[in-house]
C-alpha cells in the first residue's frame, strides 16, 4: 500500500514538474527574445501596446510616485491618452521587482525584463490555481490534467504572461475567482475560500476592466448559494450570508477602495478614468483614433461596421488562438484549423449532454438516480458561466463601435478558463457516451484523448519556436 502511494505521489509530481516546466520554459524564451524596439521603428514583431504599457511601471520605479495619468511622460503618443488613467496594480507590482533587479543593474534592458518577468510570475500562479480548479472540476486526473493543459498551453494565453500588460494579471484574477467559487460551491463557504475570492475580485478590479463582469457574476453566485428551498418555501441563509459577505466586503474595499477614492480627487470625479481617457484623447489624439472618428460618432450602425470588415470573426478567432506580435505573428493553418477540430467536440459534446439530460428528465429516468439531477445552484453557476464568456464579446463589440476599432481575441482571453472546462467536459461525455448496451472501445477513446493533448500543447512550442523565435532573432540580429 505504501510502495502504491510512493508510486502514485511520484508520478504526479513528475505530471507537475513537466507542466510547470514546458509553461516556464515556453513564457521565459519568448519573455526573453521579444523585441524591445521604438515603436517608430518597429517590424511589427514587438508585443502589443508594450512600449506604451511600461512607461507606467517606469514611472512608478523612477519617481517612487504613482502617475495621474495626466502627465505628457507616460502619454502614449498618437492616441492623446495613458495607461495611467485606470488599473495600475500590475504595473505597480512590476516597478517594484524593477526596483528588486535594480540592487544588482539598471540597464534598460534588465528592468524591461524584470517587468516582462512579473506576467511570466503571474502566469506560473495561474497555471498552479488552474490545475486545483481543474481537479475540483474532474475527478479523472486525464481530464483534470486536459483542462489545465488547454488553458495554460492555449498559445494567446501564453503569450500574455510574457510581455507588460494588466491582462496577464487579470487572467490570474479570473482563474483565483472560479477557484474560490468552485470550492465554496462544494465545500460550503468558508474563511479560507472567502479571502481567495476577495484576492481574486481585487485583482480584478485594480487590473482589466473586460474581467468585471466575473466579478458581477462571483456576486451573483455569492447570493444563490446562500437561496434554498425546503418543503416547497424558499429560504436564505442570513448568518452565513452576513458573516462571509461581510468578510469579503470589507476585505475588497481594503483592497481596491484607495485607487478609487484616488481617482475620484485625482480626476474630479471620474473614478473610473473613462470620461478623462476621452477629454485626453479629443485634446491630443491624431484624427484616424479621435473620438470624433468612431464608427458611432460618424452615424455607422454596429452591422454597417461588421459589413465594412467581414473578416472580423476569422480574425477574432485567429487572434484568440494564436497570433503573436501586434497581429504580424501568425499561425500556421494547421494551429486554427486543429484548434477548430478541439472546439467542436467540445461543443458537440456539451450539445450531446444537454439532449441527454433533457431527454432523461422528460422519461423520467432521475426519478431512480437522483445523483444525476443538476442541482438549482449547478444549474445558476452554467447560467452564470455562460453570460461571463459572453460579456468580454459584447465589452470588445461595444468598443470597436464606440471607442476604437481593435478586432483582437486577447481581449477575450478571459472566457477561456470556463471555456476549456465546457470543451473537455464534452469530451468526456463524448468518451463515456452509450447508445443502448454498446460504448466506445477503450482504444479509441485513448487515441482521441492523445490527440486532444497534443492540439492543447503542441501549439504553443510550435508558435514559440517555430513561428516567432526565428522572427524575434531576425530583429536582435538587425539591431546588433
């Protein structure tokens, strides 16, 4: 029995060492080779928005001070606004291992990777929350394990944590969410869940406005859990509800309440940065990004924009997959195309299930199998879900229209985490699917489960190494 358990905890922490290792070395290599260019004078192969992202964090650690958002140092040059105006925990938290890495050099170099580090740290956080939700999610390790693959190995989320931006952070965020609200779901809430959702829902506030609404959704699903029905009369759960709601209510203004008084002074009342993002931007933004040329602001209907660029699915698709660099680092076909083959089983799957469980209750077969009865708090947390994924498409839809034209999946990267759950979830429906007395052999689901491994892995090593490695050394070489 012991020699089992030896066996057992070695092969898992081998599992462990060669996930952690394959995401650190994956987000090191790129956080490393990336372009670190003038933006003027850039191929097109430097991370998105970085040069202008990290005069934030380069403010913070030259000054010791945070920036208003105001100032013409961290202005980003052509759109009149700055970074600065909203969400600066990330950047707060780079400057300060820029000032660590400063003890030893001060090379621009050396502190632009101290900041690139800080995502690749918050991505290795992420990937060690993921794998808990996911065991908490599926009790079969291979499916638990194919999960936290397709979510850490999807290569856009990869390349997020290797690079400066508040997305990596927000990512963290939502992933610290679902985890907390997963374990209180099964487990009762708790002191112990009840403050990891708290750091969830404050690092979320303080780091990507697209994650908010998983913060809407933590507080719906707070309150349903707390709602019950006993001898046909609803009945809610004051003390629990009080005493958790409480905790985790002063525990996020702790958290988050400082920035928001801070802007609310700061900006004459626009806590959030929004109106002062656009007063900057019809101050000193060029004409082709003014407010003034929004697809609203010149009489288009939200249609007449989609007609105007049919390519804007394909390319949301392409870019939530995989496409590096300011949108210059592509895919290859077989990337998309296998990506594809992976979404719908997975959605075929789930359909597959929803029909099953449809069917079953309209025959009547729970009334022997309880246990197979989704719950009215199961059933709310999928509700939920779903508008969470859905919400960052209406955010990105809203400010393409609204605000600026940027077709770019990254933006939706936060759907991703109940989005692989659903996937893998239908495979597993798929694998143990039984028509009458006959199911799959043995082989064949095994087969299909390596090749959903090598899709959720292979990608990202592929687009690493094969795609935009070579291109990163082109431009390194260019400026040596």
């Amino acid at each position: 029995m012991n020699r089992m358990k030896r066996t057992t905890f070695s092969r898992e922490n081998f599992i462990w060492a060669l996930y952690l290792g394959a995401y650190l070395g994956l987000a090191v290599v790129l956080a490393l080779f990336q372009p670190a260019v003038d933006p003027l004078h850039d191929p097109g192969y430097m991370p998105p928005d970085e040069h202008f992202r990290y005069l934030i964090p380069k403010f913070i650690y030259t000054h010791g001070a945070l920036p208003t958002g105001l100032e013409e140092e961290v202005r980003i040059t052509g759109c009149g606004f700055s970074y600065g105006l909203y969400n600066v925990l990330p950047y707060i938290i780079q400057a300060g291992v820029m000032k660590i890495v400063s003890f030893f050099t001060v090379s621009e170099g050396a502190l632009l990777l101290a900041a690139r580090m800080t995502n690749v740290g918050f991505g290795l956080v992420m990937a060690i929350v993921i794998v808990k939700l996911a065991k908490r999610l599926f009790t079969e390790p291979v499916y638990a394990w194919l999960m936290a693959c397709a979510i850490t190995f999807l290569p856009e989320n990869l390349f997020v944590h290797s690079y400066v931006n508040t997305d990596s952070a927000s990512l963290l965020s939502v992933a610290l969410m679902l985890y907390a609200l997963v374990w209180a779901y099964q487990d009762g809430f708790r002191v112990s869940n009840s403050l990891v959702l708290s750091l969830g829902v404050i690092l979320c506030a303080l780091s990507y406005y697209n994650t908010y609404g998983f913060i809407l959704g933590s507080i719906v699903l707070f309150i349903g859990y707390h709602i019950s029905r006993k001898d046909g009369k609803v009945q809610f759960a004051y003390q629990p509800f009080l005493r958790y709601g409480a905790l985790i209510c002063i525990v996020v203004l702790l958290g988050i309440g400082w920035w928001f008084i801070r802007a609310y002074i700061v900006l004459d009342g626009d806590f959030l940065g929004l109106s002062t993002k656009r007063e900057l931007a019809l101050l000193y933004a060029f004409d082709e990004v003014s407010p003034l040329n929004t697809y609203r602001a010149r009489g288009y209907t939200i249609m007449e924009m989609f007609a105007e660029h049919p390519d804007f699915s394909e390319c949301l698709y392409n870019s939530f997959v995989a496409t590096y660099g300011t949108l210059s680092i592509p895919g290859t076909w077989s990337i998309y195309a296998s990506y594809k083959v992976f979404f719908l089983m997975g959605i075929f799957g789930i359909i597959i299930e929803i029909i099953g469980r449809v069917y079953d209750r309209i025959r009547g077969a729970y009334q022997y199998d309880r246990r197979a009865v989704m719950s009215a708090k199961e059933v709310l947390f999928h509700i939920v879900m779903v508008v969470c994924m859905i919400l960052p498409l209406v955010i990105l839809i809203r400010y393409c229209y609204t605000m600026d034209y940027q077709h770019q999946g990254r933006y939706l990267l936060s759907a991703s985490i109940p989005l692989m759950y659903y996937m893998v979830r239908g495979f597993r429906y798929l694998a143990n699917l039984r028509i009458g007395p006959v199911q799959w052999p043995a082989f064949l689901v095994k087969i299909a489960l390596v090749i959903a491994y090598v899709i959720a892995i292979e990608a990202s090593f592929q687009m690493v190494f094969v795609q935009a490695l070579p291109k990163y050394l082109e431009v390194l070489q260019f400026a040596g």
